[in-house]
C-alpha cells in the first residue's frame, strides 16, 4: 500500500512538473504568429508544441474559449495549413484546412474516413441511426433512399404545398388579393428565389465566416498520408474546418477577412460542373469547390438539404428584409459566434425593427409607416 502510494505521489509530482515546465515554455513563446507556441510539435506535424504525457493540454486549456481562432491561427502560420494536436486525455487529431487533404478525406479516401464510432457512440441517444449517425452500409442504403426525398420533384412538390398553405393563411387572416401587404411568398415560385444571386452571394459569404457548422469530424479507419505529407495513424481524429478555412488566405486572398459579395458575384455563371449549371441556385456556386468551401460538406455525404436551406433562407430573408429595416440594437457589438453541434450567437442579436414605407410605384399599402418594435 504505501509502495503504491509513493509511486501515485511520485507520478503527479513529475505530471506537475511537466505541466509548469512546458507552462513556463509557453508564456516565453507566446508572442509567436500563432498567438501561442506552435511550429513542429513533436507528434509528426505543424502544431501546439507538445510535451511528453501532457501533450498541449497546457496551450488547449488556455485558449479554451477561442479554440476556433486559436486554431485557425495555427492553421494559417502552417506551412500546408493542417496542424496536428495532442494532448493528454484526447485521441491524436490532424485538423486541416488545406482543399487537397480535404477532397482526400471527402472524396478520394471517403471509405478511409467515416464518422467512426467515436462519434456515433457518443450522439447515439440523440440521433439514434438515422443518416446523420451512421457509416458504412446502414449509411449507404438511407442515402439512397433519402435522395429520393430531395430530388427536383420532391422540391417542386414541396414548394406547391408550402405556397398554397401560405396563400390559404392569408386568405384566412383576410389579407386576400387586394391586400397591399403583399406577404410571404410574394408570388415568387421556386426559380425565382434560385435566381436571386445577391442574395445567393451575401447568404455564402455569411456562411464562409460564420459557417452553420463550424468543423466536422472523421475517424480514420487504416494509417494514411494526407496530400501534404501529413501522417495520419489508424483511430486518429481528422478534422476539416469550415471556420478557419473561410478565414484562409491561401484560399481566399489577402481579404479573406472582409465582408464582400464580389468574390462570388464575379464569378462566372453557371458553367461550371453540370450540377451548377443545371440549377439556377447553384450558379453562383460555379468555379468554388465544394473542398475550398466546404460548408455544406462535399464529396459523397454532402447534405441533402442544401438546395432546400438556399430556397428556406431566401424565403425568410426576402419576405422579412422587403418589409422591415433591422438595425442591430448596439451596432458596436459583435456578437460571440457559439460553435455547438449547429452554431448561433451567443446572447442573440437585438435589432430594431421598422416597418419600410412602401414604394410608391407598387404603394396600395394601407399600413406603411407602422412603429419601431425591438427584438431579439
Ligand atoms: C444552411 C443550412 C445547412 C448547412 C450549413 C448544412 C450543412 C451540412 C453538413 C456540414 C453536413 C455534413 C454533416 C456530417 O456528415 O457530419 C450535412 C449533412 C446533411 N444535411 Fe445539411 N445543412 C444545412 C441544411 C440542411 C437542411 C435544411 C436539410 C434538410 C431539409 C439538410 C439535410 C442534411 C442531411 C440529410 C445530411 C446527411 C447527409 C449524409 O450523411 O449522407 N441539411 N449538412
């Protein structure tokens, strides 16, 4: 008994030890580019220095509340951008945001990278096996029949009953045909709104810095050397992240910072793969891999949802955006963006809202020039 509790005492001891060494290690370097040590870290790639048993745990925890930027960081002083993090209590995981290594786990090595267990294990209670949280053959047979749900037809289908249901409700609430407010759907049917490309490039350029998911996750299934050399071991954690890859410039030039809907408006219209050029909503996808965007993910498990969410978000948008002017509350403050399994901002964002004086040209409205109302 006491035998063992001298080697418990003389484990933490040097446990400690490594931790306020590595602990001093870091607070003199860290002023590097990364905003924290990093360069080879000593696990087979570009990363938070690590120490023996500890690994970065020291770094990770103090950058626990901005681990996006802290990542991204790391991933933008990368000579490949993809870093490699170890730390004790973590399985080893490479995080890329280089297109190369992320068309490889997507696409080129697909079968390579499933979800895993991992992952399945843990949101079993939530998703149970439905298609978000299978691999493999179970995952394959859902996709099939799944597609069948989002094809043109069952979108155009879909459409009808939407705009029918919404014209009933304004028939019931006696907006009817005279009404000024012109209301929702606004006639529009569902190649209007895949036409709307300002819209379409404000939405993807609102997604490219503040992507809906904020990073995804695959287990490797055997060892692998990623596109740039990075080794990858059987059971590693290989992250592809949409957050620090919207915020490249090695993918998006020196203004990949900025807000700016050109660098989707100039691109060419259709013309690219025959995805994109068959559907008007995709246009102003043309020329952008999904592997440099990834945010709707890419390869054979890209969402099926994505043409619905473009058509939902302009839906919202338009309808509320042609009525009302919405001016954030407290217009210095930028909001903290929460990167939860789907990410939001935390404590919302409260706007002003105002209803539009109506256009004269199409002014019938009864009520154009309502109150101010705040909301969140
Ligand atoms: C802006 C909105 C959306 C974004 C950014 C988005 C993004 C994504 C991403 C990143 C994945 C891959 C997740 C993973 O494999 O871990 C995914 C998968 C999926 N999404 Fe979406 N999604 C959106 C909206 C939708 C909508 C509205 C639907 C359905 C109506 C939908 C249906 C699906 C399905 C079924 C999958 C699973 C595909 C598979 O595993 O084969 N998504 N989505």
């Amino acid at each position: 008994m006491i035998c063992f509790m001298a080697w418990f005492v003389a484990a933490w001891s040097c446990l400690l030890v490594v931790v306020m060494v590595s602990s001093m290690r870091l607070s003199r370097s860290a002023s590097s580019s990364c905003g924290s040590s990093c360069g080879h870290g000593g696990h087979g790639g570009w990363g938070p220095r690590s120490y023996p048993v500890i690994g970065c745990l020291v770094a990770f925890y103090r950058n626990r509340r901005r681990l996006l930027d802290w990542y991204t960081e790391m991933l933008a002083a990368s000579p490949s951008q993809t870093i490699v993090v170890d730390r004790l209590g973590a399985r080893r995981t490479v995080v890329t945001a280089n297109p190369a290594n992320v068309e490889h786990i997507l696409r080129a090595r697909f079968a390579n990278y499933p979800k895993g267990k991992p992952f399945t294990d843990v949101l079993g209670d939530l998703l149970g096996m439905g298609i978000f949280n299978v691999d493999g053959e179970l995952w394959h047979a859902q996709r099939k029949l799944v597609s069948h749900e989002f094809s043109a037809r069952a979108l155009r289908d879909l459409e009808a009953q939407v705009l029918d249901e919404i014209a009933a409700t304004r028939r019931a609430r006696g907006a009817g045909e005279e009404g000024g407010d012109d209301g929702e759907g606004e006639g529009l049917d569902l190649d209007d709104y895949r036409r709307m490309r300002v819209l379409h490039a404000a939405l993807c350029e609102t997604m490219r810095l503040y992507p809906p998911v904020a990073w995804d996750s695959k287990h490797a299934a055997a060892d692998d050397v990623l596109p740039d050399g990075t080794a990858v071991g059987r059971g590693d954690r290989v992250t592809y992240f949409q957050y620090g890859m919207g915020r490249m410039e090695a993918i998006w030039g020196a203004d990949a910072a900025d807000f700016s809907l050109d660098r989707w408006l100039s691109l060419p219209r259709g013309g690219g793969d025959g995805a994109a050029a068959a559907s008007p909503a995709a246009a102003a996808f043309a020329g952008v891999s999904p592997f440099k965007y990834p945010v709707f993910q890419g390869g054979p498990r890209t969402c099926l949802g994505k043409e619905m969410a473009f058509v939902q978000m302009k839906f919202v948008a338009s309808a509320v955006l042609r009525r009302f002017e919405l001016r954030p509350v407290d217009e210095g403050r930028t909001p903290a963006f929460v990167p939860l399994m789907t990410a939001h901002m935390a404590g919302g964002l409260n706007v002003t809202v105002r209803r539009r004086t109506p256009a004269p040209a199409t002014s019938t409205a009864t009520n154009g020039t309502g109150g101010e109302l705040t909301s969140s």
